[in-house]
C-alpha cells in the first residue's frame, strides 16, 4: 500500500451526535471528508486549485466497518490515506482511532474527478495525483455491492431536496442520502441497534427542488442480525443504494 498517511485530531461535539450521544455515521463521514481535503490543501491541490481546471471530485462508493461509534466529547484521530488511482478512479481509506490506540471505524472509498460544466466523470491527471505519492494501478477495486431492496416488502418515505440539502457542486449532499435512507427506520430501532457494517454505492445526482423516494426493506442473515436495503430514486432513476448490517445493542 502507497500513499501519505495524514492524520488529524478531532474532539466529538454534540451537534454530531444522535440521542444515545453516539456520533452518526453522516457526521463522521463529513468529518473524514474534511481530514482527506485538508490533505489535498496542503498538498497544493485543493479543491481551488481543481475549480481552475472546471474540476471537482465526487464519491462513488463507500464500504464502512465499525467496531464502535464514537461518543459525545471524546477525542478521536482520524487517518487518511490514499491508496491507489486508475485512469477513472482514485480510492482512499480512513481509520479512526480512540485515545488508547483503538482501532474504532474503517472506511474505504471510490472517488473520481467530474468535469463541473459537463457533469461527465474525466480521466485522473497525473499532476493531481502525484502530491499524494500512491501507485498507478490498472486493476480496479471491486467493493461489495449492496444489498437489493425487496419489492414485495419495501416501504418508502418521500422528500423535497431543499435549499439546505445541496452543498458547493450544486448536487445533494452526500450525507443527505444516508440521512434520509436511515430516517426510513423508527426510533426505537435505531436506538436499540448499532451500525456494524455498510455499504454504499451513489449513482446520479439528485438536484435542488426534486422530489425523493427513499425505500427500505429489511431482512434477517443466518446469524440472526438484521440488515437493512435501501434506495433512493428519483422518478425512476435510482440515485443511490445502500445496505447495513446492525446488531443489537439491548
């Protein structure tokens, strides 16, 4: 494995907690997503530097195991790495570690680089990959795909894409679809189960104004711990999809 490892510290704050006090997995996301674009910054090519060039980088997949979530006013660190890159795609882990040393969250990710007038993903120059010293590799990485949502036993909750929804690139954004695929689940599972693993595939944009279907179907795997599908469409075009394996906390 090549490529710099930075790392940044991070004290949890309330407002990116759930009622249990524990972190979301939308917070911790975001938080990460900002350590990996203070790393570019400082590598001298930030998303600045990409805008010059009618660039952005988007997400295409996640693949997250916790052993356990973080909490209200803990210290974590938090380490990112990119892996390796292909002429499409670029692909970076995270880790998050407690004070001892713990290893408490994995996440491994797909990125790409997207033409910002064209809305077309572009081929990965070489200078804005080379900061980051990780390897060219023709292989590409084939993350789990998540689980599909069952027909005959999904229901679905509808949202209007606000203001509030869509953030610099002019699309949702990407901790909006997870909010909105675990808001399908009551209060009382959420607050009787933990995230232990999940999978994570975006598929279109979703723009401000429209209209989302976010769908869920659950289901149980030989161990007994349930597991949640989930899709977010628009019309009829699936825009994102995810799975969770949960286990119970109670």
């Amino acid at each position: 494995m090549s490529g710099k490892i930075y790392e940044k510290e991070h004290q949890i704050k309330y407002y990116e907690c759930d009622t249990t006090q524990k972190m979301t997995i939308s917070m911790l996301l975001n938080v990460m997503l900002h350590v990996s674009g203070e790393q570019s910054y400082l590598l001298g090519v930030g998303d600045r530097v990409l805008a010059e060039k009618g660039l952005t980088w988007i997400i295409l997949q996640y693949e997250v195991k916790i052993e356990r979530m973080p909490v209200f006013y803990e210290s974590i660190k938090i380490t990112t790495q990119a892996t390796s890159y292909n002429k499409l795609f670029c692909y970076r882990s995270f880790k998050v570690y407690d004070t001892q040393g713990n290893l408490c969250v994995t996440v491994n990710s797909t990125f790409a680089l997207m033409d910002v007038q064209e809305r077309k993903m572009v081929r990965v120059p070489a200078e804005i990959v080379a900061p980051y010293e990780t390897d060219f590799s023709k292989k590409l990485i084939r993350t789990p795909k998540p689980e599909k949502v069952n027909e005959e036993k999904k229901t679905s909750k509808d949202y209007q894409v606000r203001y509030l929804d869509i953030d610099s690139n002019r699309h949702v954004n990407n901790s909006k679809y997870i909010e909105w695929a675990m808001d399908t689940l009551d209060l009382e599972f959420l607050t009787t189960h933990e995230i232990e693993t999940m999978t994570i595939k975006f598929e279109k944009e979703v723009h401000y104004g429209q209209l989302i279907h976010s769908e869920i179907s659950s289901m149980k795997n030989q161990d007994e711990a349930t597991i949640t599908a989930h899709r977010i469409s628009t019309e009829d075009v699936t825009n994102f999809e995810a799975s969770i394996v949960w286990k119970a906390t109670v």
